[in-house]
C-alpha cells in the first residue's frame, strides 16, 4: 500500500493522476516532475525532471491511443517504471542535431562523401558535449525514456578496426566529458550504481572478424558482439542469405573466444542457422538483441521458435525491437506487446527483453537541417539492402507509437497485460542484468 501511494504521489507531481484516459486522451501541456525519492543522488541537479516537447507529447498520445491503458495502470506503469533499472538491449543514445552551417560550409568547399560521412556522424554523437541547447536536449530525452542503460551500437557492418576505434573513441569522449550524467558500463555493478545516482550508461556492442580483437576490444569497453550483420562474413551467414549455411569454422572459434573473455554473442542480425549453431555451441548465454518473432511475423530478422528455443535453453533471451517492418500486424506498440507475450507464454518471462533499434533525435533537426543544402547521396550499401518480398508499408504512426521516449509506456503496456512486478523488472531490464553477469564470469 505505501508503494502504491507512494507512485501516486509521483503522478499527482507529474500531473498525470487525474488524465482522461478515454480514446480522447492527451498528456499536452504536461510537464513530467520527479521527486528525489531517497533512491536516486541527492544533489539537485540530478534529479530526475524532464520536459515534453511538442514531438514527444505527440508521440505519447500515439501510443496512448492504441494502449488505452486504465487510469490504475497509468498510475502503476509509470511508477513502475521510474523505480526500475531499465536497460534497452539494443539502442541508441539520443542523437544531437547537425550544425548546419558547418556541413553547409564542408560541402562548398569540396568536401568528399568520406569527409562528410564523418563529419556529419561526429556531431550526431557528440555535438551535445559543448553545445548547451543540444546538451539540454540530450539529458531531456535521457530522462523522458527513464532508460538506465543503452547498449550502444559502436560498429558498422563490414568496419575496418579503424572505423571501430573511431566510434569507440567518439563514446568514450563523451562518458568521459560528461560524467556527471553519463558514463560507460563494464560491469553490471556499473548499472546498479548509475540507477541509485540517477545517471545513464553506455554498454558497447560491436563486430569484428579478427579473433585477436576480440580481448582487445572488450579491455575498451566492447561487452556484446554481432557475428554477423545482413550478409555472410568470415564467421558465418547473415540473416539476408538465401544459403544460411551457420557458422563457419572460424565462427566455431570466435564464439569459443567471446566464451572466454566475456562478449556476450549476439546473432539479431545472423542467419537463422547461424544463430542456432551459435546458441548450441555456447557455454554462456547468447542473445538475439534486437528481434521479432517469426510465428508472428515472418522476416528475414525475424527468428523462428527452434532458435527462440535454443537460445532460452542456453539461458539468453530475445530482445523484442521497435521497427515496424519486423513485428508486421499493425506494426505498433500494440503488436510490439504481442511478440513479448508470444516470447513469456512460450519460454517465459527470463528469456525476453526490450531492445528498441530506434533513437531519438534533437528536435532541432529540422531547423539545423534546412541549413544544409543538397548533396550527391551514396547508393544503399550491399550490407544494408532487404530481399524485395518485403512490401511492409511502414506508416509515420507506426513508428512514433514506439519512439524512444515512450519507454515508459512499454512498462505501462505490460502492467496491461497482467504481468507481475517481478517479470516486468526482468523484461525491462533484469534478463540483460543477468546475462551480462553470467558472460562476464570466468
């Protein structure tokens, strides 16, 4: 009972307790207010107090309008939620704006699609470090999602250790000169400790063909490993491969090797056999970060129940995504619940998670955008390019159900569903908790 009214007290702060929760509902013109509970650092400045914008109020009601949640669930989710550690299992950190002028100014002067490809993914990564309108923005967003940990995608499909290093040094830049709200995550403890002081953290995720780089890369942070992206490499086939031949022998070994130094193996974007070979072959959990389930939904990113199967006997899980080509159905946050129930109702509330897949972006894009003029484009990389079965029409709805500051209203959606305390606290973030430190023991 004090737990209950305890989360009252935060919404009747939120100014959410006394929302209409009809078909007509709307949280605009709310401003969402934390209150330093005991459980989160003392000093003011870390308190947990965010904005809605215009963007992300709309984005809310979305997602409002398909949950249609009761005023009891509202209530409960939200607190829930704000109480939990919350760990996306597959995301992005809230990405800043361009400067406009400056990649205005890069492409007068002649500046290649190299140069401008750099230059344009340096300030989405880190232009928030000294900019103060976009470091506002960023620490905002942060804290809409009520998100305690990303794992951070720091790779690029078919990357050069030169590209990876590059990444990897734009997000430690940034853990380093932010501290004081952000820092990187190599142990799980790191989590526990960034929830009670109310800030964010960054795991790494990666992927490299070299074994050697493996121990490399996990002493600068790396802890989760795509073998493959869409197509074959030297370790195995990616999911966009007609053969899906699994491992190779190479394969076989590296994941031996991310057994002993502690990467957790990750097969979303691998080969149905691929993955299945993996998952057999594991001493320690593996993962498929940022899925759906195919009984529901077939895709080539999709993964089917033999392979769902394999990785919840090894002990690993699902993260269910938020791309609406992959969920299919109304391709919503109502559709994004049903692959979650389909995943606990099956194998159970251990094996499944929430890794969204999606970002959010500075709302002032667009205005830093129209800054910039046009610019030859790159063609879709190989890497990148989808069989053409695949017509899903994808709406601007879809989407903004599940963006990323609507984390909050996924814990809501589950409370919906009936699920305990208990198995929301593991789907929202204890099954990464848990995989990470048992991949992490020697």
């Amino acid at each position: 009972m004090k737990l209950r009214q305890k989360r009252r007290q935060f919404l009747k702060q939120a100014g959410l307790l006394g929302a209409s929760l009809t078909a007509g509902h709307s949280l605009r013109g709310n401003t969402i207010i934390g209150k330093n509970d005991g459980l989160i650092h003392p000093d003011a400045r870390l308190q947990r107090a965010y904005t809605l914008n215009d963007v992300m109020k709309e984005d809310r009601d979305i997602a409002l309008q398909i949950l249609k949640p009761s005023k009891r669930d509202l209530e409960y989710g939200l607190g829930l939620h704000k109480e939990s550690v919350v760990f996306d299992t597959y995301g992005f950190m809230p990405r800043a704006a361009y400067d406009g002028e400056a990649i205005a100014a890069a492409i007068e002067s002649g500046a290649s699609e190299l140069e401008l490809k750099d230059l344009t993914e340096e300030q989405s990564m880190t232009r928030f470090v000294k900019n103060i309108r976009e470091q506002e923005e960023f620490l905002n967003a942060w804290k809409a999602s009520g998100v305690t940990c990303v794992f951070q995608n720091a790779g690029e499909e078919s990357n050069t250790v030169k590209v990876l290093l590059k990444r990897l040094a734009r997000f430690t830049y940034v853990t380093d000169m932010m501290g004081e709200h952000l820092r990187k995550a190599v142990q799980p403890d790191d989590l526990l400790r960034a929830k009670k002081e109310d800030r964010h953290t960054l795991d790494m995720v990666s992927v490299e063909e070299e074994l050697r780089y493996i121990q490399v890369f996990y002493q600068l942070g790396v802890r989760m490993m795509h073998l493959t992206y869409n197509r074959r490499n030297l370790i195995g086939d990616g999911c966009g491969e007609k053969t899906d031949a699994g491992l190779s022998d190479f394969g076989r070994e590296v994941v031996k090797e991310m057994n002993r130094v502690g990467v957790l193996v990750d097969v979303a974007h691998s080969g149905w056999q691929t993955g299945l070979d993996a998952a057999l072959l594991s001493d320690k959990p593996i993962v498929a970060s940022h899925t759906a389930v195919a009984s529901l939904h077939h895709h080539i990113r999709s993964k089917p129940d033999q392979l769902i199967r394999a990785i919840a006997n090894n002990d690993g899980y699902l993260g269910i995504c938020c791309i609406p080509r992959f969920l299919g159905g109304e391709g919503n946050i109502g559709d994004m619940m049903n692959h979650i129930d389909y995943i606990v109702k099956k194998y159970g509330s251990r094996h499944v998670g929430i890794g969204t897949d999606v970002a959010y972006t500075s709302s002032f894009a667009p205005e830093e955008n129209k800054k910039i003029p046009a610019y030859r484009r790159t063609r879709t990389r190989w890497e990148s390019l989808w069989p053409p079965s695949d017509d899903f029409k994808e709406t601007q709805d879809m989407r903004r159900s599940m963006a990323w500051t609507n984390w909050p209203l996924f814990t809501v959606g589950l409370v919906q569903r009936g699920y305990s305390d208990d198995d929301i606290r593991k789907i929202i973030g204890g099954n990464a908790m848990r995989v990470l430190t048992a991949v992490g023991k020697g």
